[in-house]
C-alpha cells in the first residue's frame, strides 16, 4: 500500500494521493476546464494561483496546489 505524499494517509488505488488530496486534485482539474470557458484563456498556472489568493478555498485543494508547485507539475 502506498502513502499520499502531501499528508501521509493510504492512497487510493491507482492514484497516489489519499481520498482527500485526490477528491482535490480531481475537482481542480475538473473545474479548470469551467474557468477557460467563463474566463478566456487562462493558464494553469494562473489558475491555480487564483485559487491560492481567493477567500474559501478549502486546506486540501491548497495543498494539492502546494504539492503541484513543488513537483513542478503546473
């Protein structure tokens, strides 16, 4: 069994991150499509960096962006 690598916890099947981080992950990836379509074209990066800046984004999807920004993924 494999540990989430933000927080430690047992990983979900094939992902590498815990239910949390991975219900997350897949929502940040999910909702980015949303954003292009009301917003333009805007880059992953800024995306994620307006997430960071906005009031209300929850601990896990800062952290996933966090994790992204470290691994260089973004």
């Amino acid at each position: 069994m494999t540990e989430c690598p933000i927080c430690g916890r047992s990983s979900l099947g094939p992902s590498k991150f815990c239910r949390y981080h991975d219900a997350a992950h897949t929502e940040l990836q999910e909702v980015f499509g949303q954003w292009q379509k009301a917003m333009g074209d805007i880059s992953w990066n800024d995306y994620l960096e307006s997430l960071l800046e906005a009031d209300g984004t929850g601990v896990w999807v800062i952290e996933v962006i966090d994790y992204i920004k470290l691994e260089g993924n973004s």
